[in-house]
C-alpha cells in the first residue's frame, strides 16, 4: 500500500475510534509507557488494530495508542515505538508520526532512554535532546516524495525547538531536576556499542547514544510540527571504565527516573505556547 493510502487509512481509523482532536504528540520509549498512566485517558488502541502500523516486538513497550488529556492539553500517546533493529525499514519506523500528524498535532514530544558518555552524568539524569546525529545508515525520507508530507529537502538548522528547550531548562532548574542538555545519537543497534565504538561517537560530537528518535524527528520535522526531546540516562558509556549492563537494568532505570520525565513533561507542557 503506498504511504500516502496507508496514512490516509490509519488517520480515518483513529479518528473513527475518537473525536478528540490531539495539539501534542508523544512518544514513550523503553521503560516510559507509564507516562500513560498519568493521563486522563479517552481511548486506547492496540497498534495490530491500527491500519499500516508495524507491529511492535519490544517486550517493555505496550504497543497501544492513547487519546486522552495529559498537562491540560489533547494529546495522542504512543506507548512504546518502533527501532529499526527489529526489522523495520526506517520509512515503517516513523510512519506513525504521519498519522499522528495528519491527526492535527502541532508538536511532537519524544523520549527516550539512551547511554550516557559524559562521565559526569548520572543513571537516572534527563538529557534534553539539542542535537543528533543519525548514525543509522539511512534517512526516513529516500525514496519517492509525496508533496502533502511537506518538503522534500527539510531544513534542520534546529531540529529540537529552541523555546521549548529554553522552557525546560528553566522548568527544571524551578524543580530541582537534574537536566542535561546535549547532542543524541542514534544507532542501529540491537548490540551495545564496544569501548571503541564509545570513544569514535565522543570524537563525533555525541553526548549519549541509543537506538532510536531521531527517524520519528526528520519525519516530525518535515511535516511541520516542532519537536521537543528528552531522554533517561539509563547507563554511563564510558569507555575507560566500561561494566557490562543488562537490558533488565536499563528498563529499572528508565522506570526510577519516570517520575521526574513526567513531572518535568506535565509543567514544559502546562506552559508552552501552542
């Protein structure tokens, strides 16, 4: 089905399962999904009812899409994403974030849970996403172009919306949240990276690194809508003193620091204009 059909066929689906019409996106990675359960939810949708949507294989997402209210605002929910170690091509990874455009949202909140490479930084500190790097070896948007998405050639000169950065920083300075800004990179992933993979993505410019984001905010982008990020540092990457780390740790840390993620999301999103 070309994407453009496909879109159009997961829009009048979930517009058919809700009248709520969503001014936010977001994106709940690894060990994030109970942001959920502090909305005031409308309606859920498991992903494999969805028209086009890939299915999820990940073990801690919760593979449903949520309606509902969360900081005030309609927004729409994806608990749990798709990377591209599973299978998917990258054009199925940030599909998704089509339809949850074509739904009428104006700004996409995505998070994740990444490994830290500054030696500073703590398990359990937020990254506010400034930056990425797309080490994925491919783009989102190669391939024919539809002009409804928006641009062919989307400019990227401030992929994550500055104002909405400057909020967060002061939101968090206001609560007390350690917050980090710095550049993310996205890797393809499933293995972790060597020592030596560490040091190459430091002399890159990275601040943390992890599997996924960065497709969803070239599509985001492209169609318009401003983009804020924020990240988990669930691991320290530091290659000089690198200690083995199990997926089960990650997730126990992403779930520790989900409180402060959704504190600091419900205020960003109680005061940004739009």
């Amino acid at each position: 089905m070309p994407v453009g059909e496909r879109t159009q066929a997961a829009v009048e689906f979930l517009r058919s399962a809700s009248t709520l019409v969503p001014e936010v996106g977001l994106i709940l990675g690894t060990g994030l999904g109970g942001v959920g359960r502090e909305m005031d939810v409308d309606t859920a949708v498991p992903y494999h009812e969805i028209p086009g949507f890939p299915p999820s294989t990940v073990e801690s997402h919760a593979g449903r899409l949520l309606f509902g209210r969360f900081a005030g605002r309609p927004v729409v929910a994806l608990q749990g994403r798709w990377h591209r170690y599973e299978g998917n091509t990258l054009k199925d990874v940030a599909f998704p974030v089509r339809a949850v455009a074509a739904l009428g949202t104006r700004t996409l909140v995505v998070s994740n849970a990444c490994g830290g490479l500054r030696p500073e930084w703590e398990v359990g500190d937020l990254l506010l996403l400034g930056d990425h790097l797309n080490l994925l070896g491919g783009n989102p948007l190669v391939g024919p172009h539809d002009p409804a998405w928006g641009p062919r050639f989307p400019e990227l000169s401030e992929a994550y919306d500055g104002s909405l950065r400057r909020l967060a920083l002061a939101v968090a300075a206001r609560q007390g949240t350690r917050l980090h800004e710095g550049v993310y990179a996205a890797v393809a992933g499933p293995s972790l990276e060597t020592p030596a993979e560490y040091r190459m993505l430091k002399v890159l410019g990275a601040d943390a690194v992890g599997m996924s984001t960065v497709p969803e905010v070239i599509v985001a982008r492209q169609a318009g809508l401003r983009v804020f990020g924020v990240g988990i540092i669930t691991d320290r990457c530091l290659p000089d003193a690198l200690e083995p780390v199990e997926l089960s740790a990650i997730i126990a840390a992403a779930e520790m620091a989900e409180p402060a993620l959704t504190r600091l999301l419900e205020d960003v999103l109680q005061e940004m204009d739009g």
